[in-house]
C-alpha cells in the first residue's frame, strides 16, 4: 500500500482500505526493532473523513507470532478486535502550515463554512459523543469554544505520522495508523503456552526443555544421572 494517500481521495461515504500487514508494517517493525511475526494477520481500515479529523474504523483478525514473555519462544497470539480511532487534523496557530490542502478539503468533502477548526490539542480514546456534537449545526463563536472544549476533553493530539500537510494537500497514512492500533490490540503477556515454565533466572536456561544443572545444585548427588532427562508433556 502507498503510504500517504490523499485525503481528497476518500468519499464522505467512507473507503476501506485492506493491508497486507508484513508489507506495509515491516519498516515501522524494523525500526522499533519489534520481533513480530504478521504474515498470518488481516487488518483492514475504513476512513471517513470528518470535518476536523478522520475517523477510522479498522478491525484485525488472525495470528500474530511474538516471543513468549517469559522463556522467549514463539507465542501465537490470535487477535479478533475491531478499533475505532479519531485523528485530527493539524491546522497550526497563526498559519505557520499551510493549510489551503486541508480547506479545499473541507470544503468539498464536509461542505464546512469555516477557516478555523479548534487548535486544540487532542490525543487518545475517540468519543463519538463529543465528536458529534461538535460536528452538528453552524459555526459560531459558542460553537467553536464548545469544540476546543470537546477536543480538550478527548485529550487528543495530532498524530505526525499519521496525518499530515504536503504540498499536494492533507495526506492520510492509513498503514501508520493500523500499525499504532494493532500494538494498542497487543496482549501485554503472550505466552508460549499457559504451562510456560519461562528461562532458568541463573543461567537462561530454557526450563521447558527440561531442567538445568542450577535447580539441581543443592539436590542429591545420586541423581546427577537424571538431570538431563526431559521430561515429554502429559
Ligand atoms: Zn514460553
Ligand atoms: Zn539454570
């Protein structure tokens, strides 16, 4: 998938977008050296352009392969969630980024009447309530104190990676967005398996495979000879 696409490209009716995760993650893995295995994940995304933001809706479904957290082995990992997640738009105070893209935008997509959205600051959990009610009716000066009110109490911020104004105008990237959502989705405990004994704390060994030389230190010299016996699942 290309990274940004226009924002002008997507309908008011809303676009899904489809994305082959090991391809269109596998920079952002790489650079924060994330040792996830994706090629088993499907991720899909619908946009729908509002007039201060994109809202997306994107669901993921599938195996993810991460390390176990305690011994490090292969933990499969299934996700089957659906997210919902607002961006807004950057529209700098006092003009410093030119923001015409983003008004020829508006006022083809949402048919907004004016030049100045909320400057405040918004990051984190979308709520649909108060981004409703900040979309209905004219602009007014109550209005807009109402908006940077809602946008306040969304606690959201501009997401650089994820939305930005080049030259060509207001750009989307869709896969950063998914891929933010998807280590939100992330299980913070994968484990290889529930009964994962995890590594030896003295010498990394793995104790699944069977014990190690340090457990046994203090046990009875006789039985040296079963030490290195495994032990096969019940
Ligand atoms: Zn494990
Ligand atoms: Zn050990």
């Amino acid at each position: 998938m290309k990274n940004w696409i226009p924002a002008s490209s997507i309908p008011a009716a809303g676009k899904e977008f489809v994305l082959d995760p090991a391809a269109d993650w596998g920079a952002a893995l790489a650079e924060f050296k994330l040792p996830y295995d994706v090629r088993g994940l499907e991720a899909r995304v619908r946009l729908f352009p509002q007039e201060e933001g994109m809202l997306a809706r994107g669901a993921f479904k599938g195996c993810v392969i991460m390390p176990c957290t305690r011994c490090a082995e292969d933990a499969h990992v299934t996700l089957d969630q659906t997210f919902d997640a607002f961006e807004p738009y950057p529209f700098a105070e006092g003009g410093a980024a030119d923001d015409s893209g983003a008004e020829a935008f508006f006022e083809k997509n949402a048919g907004a009447t004016s030049k100045t959205p909320s400057q405040a600051k918004v990051h984190g959990a979308w709520k649909p309530e108060a981004a409703k009610k900040s979309r209905k009716g004219p602009r007014t000066a109550e209005r807009d104190a109402q908006d940077a009110e809602n946008m306040e109490d969304m606690n959201l911020d501009v997401d650089e990676n994820v939305v930005r104004i080049s030259p060509h105008g207001l750009e989307i990237n869709v896969a950063h967005l998914a891929f933010e959502e998807f280590l939100l989705a992330l299980p913070v405990k994968a484990l290889c398996s529930e009964e994962c004994k995890g590594l030896c704390p003295k010498c990394g060994h793995n104790l699944n495979t069977g014990p190690c030389a340090c457990v046994n230190d203090e046990g009875d010299p006789r039985l040296a000879a079963l030490r290195n016996l495994t032990l096969g699942k019940k």
